[in-house]
C-alpha cells in the first residue's frame, strides 16, 4: 500500500508554470527567494506571489563558471547559472529579486546578478542573540517594506501584513506535522520524498491550497502508517541528515543513504527542520515588521555566529527522531558550514554519542561512488553501535 498523494506533489513546480504565466498576464508580480532569510509575508501582504528560485541542478553550473570562480558553492553557481542562461522559468517570471548578505560568495553573486535584474539585497546582521543586530535586521524589514512598495506602486497594510503571517505560520505549521511523522519507528516518509515533496511545495503559488494538500497528506499517511504501512526495512539505520540545503537535483546523499540500506528519517536543513518550528505570536500586539525581524533573525543557519541554536535543534532531532547516526553535509567551498562542521561532531559524537559522518561534495555525479563506499561503510558502523 503507497500514498497516492504522494505522487501530486511529483509535479508542482511544472503545473504550478501555467499558473504564474497567467497571474503575470493578469498584472500579478512575482519575487523571487533564493534563501530562507527572505522573508515571504511582505511579499504576500503586498499582493505578489513569492517563489523560491532553483539553485540545485548541476546544468547550469559550467555557465555560470564562465563568469563566477569555480571553487565557489554550487548552490551560488547553480542559481547564478540559471538567471543568466535563463533557463529557470520561475527566475524569469520574477519581477523583482530578494537577495541577501548571508555568504560571502552569495553577497558578491547578487552584485553580478543586478546586471539584468533588480536585486533588492538585504543586509544580515550574523549574531542571533545581539539587540543591535535585531535593531538593524529591522530596519531592513522595512527597507524591504519601502522597496516592495516603490516598486509594485501599492501599499502594504498591517492587516495584510497579519494576515501573510498567518498563512505563513499555517504552511510551516503543516509541512512540520509531516515532518514529524518520521518520529514513529518504522518511518513513514523516505528521505527522498520529503525532500521532493518540500522542494516542490516552494513553487506552489496558492499559500492556502499548499496548507490543504499537506493536510491531506499527512492524513493519508497516518492512517496508512496505522494500517501497517512503512517506508524502508523495519530496521534499516535511522539516519539524521544536517548541513547545507538539498533540492531535487542536488538530493545525492540522501538517495545514496538509501540506496545503501538507511533512511534519512528528518533533514535539519533549509528546506529541511530548521525553520519549520520558527512561527510568530499573532496575538503579539508589536510591530509586525518587528515581529518578522525576530523569526527570521532566529534561523540557526551556519552564517550566524555563534550558531548554538542549530546545535540544540539537532539534540532535540536526534532524541525526537529516534535516529542512529547523523550525515553532516557540505557543499564544497561552503566555509561556514564547513568549520561549523568541528561543534557538530562534537556535540553528536561526545554529548549523544553517536555515529557522525562529513561529507564535502558538489552537485555532480563525479564522486557518486567513493560517497556510497563512504555511506556503506559507516551505516555499518551505525548498525554496529546498535548492538553495542
Ligand atoms: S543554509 Fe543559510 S544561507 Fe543557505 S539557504 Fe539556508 S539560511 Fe540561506
Ligand atoms: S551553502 Fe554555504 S556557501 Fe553556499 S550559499 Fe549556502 S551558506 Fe553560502
């Protein structure tokens, strides 16, 4: 028995094209978002449609070498590469671009980018815990407001402003109860699945409908898991998977823990958990701006510094989650979350005492099978500590 459900989330970022090409034509803007610091509600609140941009095929990577150094991430090569081959449809709709200053790579990446699109870049203070750095990413709350503003000729209101923060809280809400699922033993979800099916949720248009169709899913999946239903072999390695962003396209570690026996049981990641849990009071009666500088400032990302909120999430995953190893993943060239990489082994390896493994990789195919030598030999090492 398999989740027919499933299967309607396979198709969303297609399907999803015709229905931005008629909101354009009917005078909709579209904002385009590469990252989760960009905020989605004032995008909402102003009447536009936010997408997430592609950054997670390797085809336009070669392209965006011609302009870009190789040794950057693939993930800034790859959305670079799409924007100026213009072969991401989604990137080509936008009317306008939030970018951000997380990275080094990505900062730089924007200037290049405003060369034949407006990038309106936010500037991220990178300390979650400092009153000055929440004081500024507010006021970038509001220069994004103004920008938003200017630029579509309308107003955003506070009522429009609560109201996109209650959709937004509504999705996270619901792509977390799926999320969750995965707390039973045996798993409900592949690792594969749940990143197809966030990957593809961020090109829905209608905020609502994303809610229901999540809703129906993880319905359908409760009962199933309750009629017996279950991904994977009853034992197979409960693997927690952390580090940078994966996509369709970019998914190659987690179908390789797959492949090789294990399930990726929850993903700590962008896209992943990291922000699924980060939702705001709507009965806080501040500033709604403020109140959106507060969440999106708590992203526990790698470029924050210190970070020690990402080290507490993945405690709290590995317990809830019941997993037996955790897979730190880094793009190659990534340096944040490459040194970031030292307080990960430590806290999984000394505080919960289990299997950890790092990997640095691209997006191609090249290394594919030195990582399943890799990945087989330490689910081994997992089932090994099992026993012990
Ligand atoms: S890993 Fe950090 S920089 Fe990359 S998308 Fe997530 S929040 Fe943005
Ligand atoms: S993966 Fe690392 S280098 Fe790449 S965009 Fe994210 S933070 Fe920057």
């Amino acid at each position: 028995m398999r989740s027919e459900l499933l299967a309607s989330f396979e198709n969303i970022r297609d399907n999803n094209l015709m229905v931005l090409k008629e909101a354009k034509e009917r005078g909709t803007k579209v904002v385009g978002i590469y990252c989760t610091y960009g905020p989605r509600e004032p995008v909402l609140a102003i009447g536009a449609i936010p997408v997430g941009l592609c950054g997670t095929r390797q085809e336009p990577i070669a392209a965006a070498e011609s302009e870009l150094p190789a040794n950057l991430c693939p993930l800034i090569k790859s959305s670079y590469g799409f924007a100026i081959t213009d072969t991401c449809p989604y990137f080509h709709f936008s009317d306008l671009i939030i970018g951000e200053t997380t990275c080094d790579g990505k900062k730089k990446m924007f200037e290049l980018m405003q060369r034949f699109k407006p990038v309106h870049v936010m500037h991220l203070p990178q300390s979650p815990y400092r009153q000055a750095a929440l004081e500024l990413w507010y006021k970038e709350m509001v220069r994004l407001k103004e920008t938003l503003e200017e630029t579509f000729n309308s107003e955003i209101t506070e009522p429009a402003l609560r109201e996109a923060i209650h959709v937004v809280n509504e999705g996270n809400r619901a792509l977390k109860q799926l999320f969750d699922l995965n707390r039973r033993k045996p798993a409900v979800i592949s690792g594969v699945e749940l990143v197809k099916v966030a990957w593809q949720l961020g090109f829905h248009s209608d905020r609502w409908e994303r809610v229901s169709m999540l809703e129906r899913l993880v319905s359908e999946l409760e009962y199933l898991a309750e009629h017996g239903y279950a991904t994977g072999e009853p034992l197979a390695p409960r693997i927690l998977l952390t580090g940078t962003p994966v996509g369709v396209g970019s998914e190659k570690v987690v179908a390789l823990v797959e492949e090789c026996g294990g399930i990726v049981v929850a993903m700590e990641n962008c896209g992943g958990y990291k922000t699924v849990g980060l939702t705001i009071d709507e009965k806080d009666p501040r500033d709604p701006l403020w109140l959106l500088a507060e969440k999106y400032l708590r992203i526990p990302c790698a470029v924050m510094t210190p970070n020690w909120e990402r080290l507490q999430l993945i405690k709290e995953m590995a317990r809830d989650f019941q997993v037996d190893g955790v897979i730190d993943l880094t793009w190659q060239a990534c340096h944040t979350y490459n040194v970031e990489s030292f307080w990960i082994a430590r806290t999984v390896k000394d505080e919960l005492g289990l299997p950890y493994l790092h990997l640095e990789t691209d997006y191609s195919d090249s290394d594919r099978e030195s990582l399943r030598v890799r990945i087989e030999a330490f689910l081994e090492v997992v089932k090994a500590a099992r026993m012990v």
